[in-house]
C-alpha cells in the first residue's frame, strides 16, 4: 500500500524527531510518501495529488480538516493527533499521544480496518466535526489573530477562547442578539449562534467535553442547534448546557433549539457572521447551505472506535 503522510510543522506537537518516528511505524506495514505543510490551503492539495492508496494527516484539527477537503471521494484517510486540541482524533477513539496512533494506524493498515465516514459541509466547504456561525466563530477569529501575532505561529491554549468569546459578549453589550434565520426539517427558526456537530462531543475546553450537542453522532446525520437571543440574565445556558447540564438537546428549552439527523440546512444572516469550521475561522458569511454527505470518506480506526459507526456492508471493512 502507498500512504501519504502529510505532516504540518506548525502544529504545536509535530517535531523533526518526532515526524521520523512516525514515517518509521508506518513504513514497517506500507511505502510512506512524506509531505511537509508550507502555508494554509496547502494539505488541500497535497491530499487530491494521486498515486496515494491512503492519506494520513499529522498535525492538528486543520490539518485533517483541510485533508478531508482535499481527498478523493471514498478517499482512504487517517489522522495522528498532534496538534492543541485534537478533537476529531479524539473522536475517533485513537491514542492522543502521536507514536501510539500511528502504531494503532499502521496496524488498521494491515488488517483493512476502517469505516465510512460521513461529513458535513457548509457552502461546500467539509467540515470533520463542526461547524460554529456568530459567537464561537467570532471567538475564533480573535484567537486566530493572536496566533498570527506569535512568532512560532501556534495556537493559543483553550483558555483564550473563553476570553475571546468573553470579549465578543462584551461588544454587544452582554447579549446575543439574533442575527440568522435558519431554515430546517420544514421549518424556520431565528437564532444568534448557531453550532452544527457531526458527533459527540462538540469540541473540548481542556480534558472537558463540550456538550453543545450531546445526540451528535458518526451513525447519523448532522445535529444543529440554534441558540434565540438571549439577555444578560441568559447568558448562564452557554456555560450551563456546554460544560455540565444539556437538557436543551431534549427540547426543554424554548431558547435553544435542537435539531437532530439533519440533512440540510439552509442559514441566511441579517448581516455577515463569522463562520468556523473545525475550528478554524473562514470569515463572515451571509448565507450558509449546510449539507451532510454520507459515506463522503473510509477512516482508519481502532477496533475501540467501531461501535461509533454505521455497520459496513458485508465484506466491505474487517474489524
């Protein structure tokens, strides 16, 4: 089997040292073609060059996400966590420290394990695990400015994301005003922030789950949930519902909608919103057409991560 490694040396984990290890674990089970990351958009198009049998992702989560965008459809991919945070990896059940998952690869190599995975996309663009339009995105961009400002070029830790949001809160006077009509499942609801999760959980804050949408799940559709306006005396529901208590995901909210296995969506906004996919900032959108994709890629797994698809047909992936 041929695999493409491609390896992002801006992210916060990946080493020279550690870049030779990994091609090592791999190449005892495959021929390894090593690419290295030299600007955004660019594992983009490393990924759609062919003659790979499977392309495997080092770095963080906008690394894999750029992968899955670039990749041939059916594409055969794989992801080694080391970057801040990680969450698809995670998701995937695979070891967080690199040289582990790139063992638990090398061997789903070997013995043909992978599943389908579906992806979500918002104006075409894929997205792995989410996708965030108004608070969190605008969040992003800050944190994402920062990051542009260090000489080493990485991320800032979690922490400056809760400052960010803090500060994007500020701006608008402690509330969240609504600011997007979203069209779904026949109907139409107004919201202020709007999260899409292709499974659970939505992201991380440190070792914490984020619990935006706790149904989210590989075996399904997309779960969307639109956040109306809140006040300041309101505001509790984002920290509340996220970290600790989501009783919004049963419908018991009147502010928070929950939309579960959903298709399409289609979001238009009162005036441009930021847009995050994965968590990287795209900009600010005014209309988004939020789309799944099943089956859009086969994903190398560990045999822990299996119960978290869709059973293959017969004879198509071996556990």
């Amino acid at each position: 089997m041929q695999v493409r490694l491609i390896a992002n040396p801006q992210a916060s984990g990946v080493t020279e040292e550690l870049i030779g290890s990994v091609t090592q674990r791999l190449s005892a089970v495959a021929d390894v073609e090593l690419r290295l990351t030299e600007r955004p958009g660019h594992a983009v198009e490393l990924a759609g060059e062919p003659g790979a049998d499977a392309v495997i992702g080092m770095g963080g989560d906008g690394t894999a996400n750029e992968i899955a965008n670039g990749v041939a459809p059916n594409a055969l991919i794989g992801v080694i966590p080391a970057g801040a945070t990680s969450v698809f990896a995670r998701q995937l059940r695979l070891p967080n420290r690199p040289l582990a998952a790139a063992s638990v690869l090398a061997a789903a190599i070997a013995e043909q394990r992978w599943r389908p995975l579906g992806l979500g996309s918002v104006n075409g663009r894929r997205f792995t695990f989410s996708a965030g339009l108004g608070l969190e995105a605008e969040a992003t961009r800050i944190v994402t400015e920062r990051r542009g400002l260090r000489a080493d070029g990485r991320r800032p830790r979690d922490s400056a994301v809760i400052a960010a949001a803090a500060r994007v809160l500020f701006s608008d006077r402690m509330r969240l005003p609504e600011r997007i009509t979203v069209a779904a499942g026949g109907g139409t609801v107004r919201a202020a922030y709007v999260a899409v999760a292709n499974q659970y959980p939505y992201t991380y804050w440190g070792r914490l789950p984020v619990r935006t949408a706790p149904r989210a799940s590989f075996a399904s559709a997309l779960d969307l949930v639109a956040v109306s306006e809140l006040g300041p005396f309101q505001l509790w529901r984002l920290a509340v519902y996220g970290l600790a208590w989501p009783r919004h995901a049963a419908g018991n909210d009147s502010l928070v909608a929950y939309l579960h296995d959903v298709s399409e969506a289609d979001l238009t906004c009162d005036e441009p919103v930021g847009l995050q996919l994965d968590g990287e900032y795209l900009g600010h959108i005014s209309e988004a057409a939020i789309r799944y994709h099943p089956a859009a890629v086969r994903v190398l797994i560990p045999p822990a991560a299996a119960a978290s698809f869709p059973a293959p047909e017969p004879a198509a992936a071996s556990t």
